[in-house]
C-alpha cells in the first residue's frame, strides 16, 4: 500500500487481523436465522438406474417383467408421498386440501421399497446442528392439477417465483 504522496507505508509488527472486521472476542450471529432449506432430490432418478441394474443382476429375467421406466415412476411416486409424509409431520406449511386426501388414501396402503430407496426417503426431513437449532426442508406444494387437460400430466401452475422448486424435484 502507498500513502497519499507515494511513499510507501512503513512496517509494521502487529497482526493483520488487528485492523479487520475479524477480531477476537466478537460473536457473528445471522440477523434473521435461516428456518428452512430448499432440497435437492433431483438423484432418484439415477437412484433408481442404480436400483433397477441390482435388481437385474439378482433375476436376469426381471427385464422382461419390468422396464427401468416403471421403476423411476414407482420411485418418483415413492419420493412424493414421502414429501407429504414430510410435510404433514412438520405443520409449517399448510397442506392443499389434494394433498391432504391424498395422504388419507395412501394412509393404510403398503409399500414394498427397495432398501436404496428407504434410505434415500428416510433422509428428507429436518436438519439438527450441533447446538440443538432445527432447519426444516421447503417442500413445494405437490403436482396435483391437470396440465393442459390432459389425464396424466399433473402440475401445479409454473411461475417465476416457483419454477426453481421444480427443477430439483423429478416429475
């Protein structure tokens, strides 16, 4: 560094932190704590080719009986009931009247899940840090209209401010 006349400025001993924002004793804490998270889901479908290619090494005649699509829509079903469960458990964001049905019609149905895929759904949900403050996921209201009309192409309306939420959530 130079002063205003071009001489450079003398030497010193003490520490650079000395003169930082960086100084010893001085707590930094957030302003307004983060309360939540947005998640990224969007490895279930590679989950799923992973899945699909064990389970053909285990039967080699599986592939006649079940396409890798049908395992990625199973699991994609799978990772949205799961978001539900998420959702409903957590009570900070509302659940639309759709989910909600939904969740009562799923209530007493089983479901055969792969171990990969119970691991991957078990880990959605909150985060704990090491001084006991919780962190909750941000779940986007699920895909529950009639896109274009047609049956089979669910999707709630896609906006600027809700279109990133899709992109992480496989559909």
């Amino acid at each position: 560094m130079h002063s205003s006349r071009g001489n450079p400025t003398p030497q010193r001993n003490d520490s650079i932190l000395a003169e930082s924002i960086f100084v010893q004793d001085i707590c930094v804490q957030e302003i307004k704590p983060q309360e939540s998270f947005d998640v990224n889901l969007a490895m279930v479908d590679s989950l799923a080719s992973e899945v699909y290619d064990q389970l053909l090494v285990d039967d080699n005649t599986l592939d006649g009986k079940l396409i890798l699509p049908e395992v990625g829509y199973y699991s994609t079903a799978q990772l949205g009931i799961r978001l539900l469960d998420v959702k409903s458990k957590l009570q900070l964001q509302s659940l639309s009247n759709e989910e909600r049905e939904y969740l009562k019609a799923l209530r007493d149905i089983e479901f055969h899940v792969p171990q990969p895929f119970y691991e991957f759904y078990r880990s959605i949900g909150s985060v704990t840090d090491k001084m006991g403050k919780e962190t909750y996921p941000s779940v986007a209201d699920l895909p529950t209209q009639r896109a274009g009309g047609r049956g089979g192409n669910h999707s709630p309306a896609f906006t600027q401010q809700t279109h990133n939420l899709f992109e992480e959530v496989p559909c």
